[in-house]
C-alpha cells in the first residue's frame, strides 16, 4: 500500500475545516445565549 501525501494532507484539511466549521457554531450559539441573557437589563437584576 503506498501513500500518497498530497491526497493526505487535502484530507486532513477537510477534516479540520469541518471541525472548525462545528465549533465555530457551536461558539456562535454560545454567544447568542449570553447576549440574551444580557437583553434583559436591570429585569435580570432581581
């Protein structure tokens, strides 16, 4: 079996693209939940 490291490294960087791509969203809609959260003002406060 012979490996080609051109078709390797392309793959692995999809691989890491996609990972990326799910955490980046995954941070996004952390953020979203805590500017909510900060929506509210002095509300939030009692």
């Amino acid at each position: 079996m012979e490996i080609d490291p051109d078709n390797l490294v392309i793959a692995g960087l999809e691989e890491a693209e996609e990972r990326n791509a799910a955490r980046q969203q995954e941070a996004d809609k952390k953020a979203e939940a805590i500017e909510a959260n900060d929506d509210c003002g002095d509300a939030c406060k009692i």
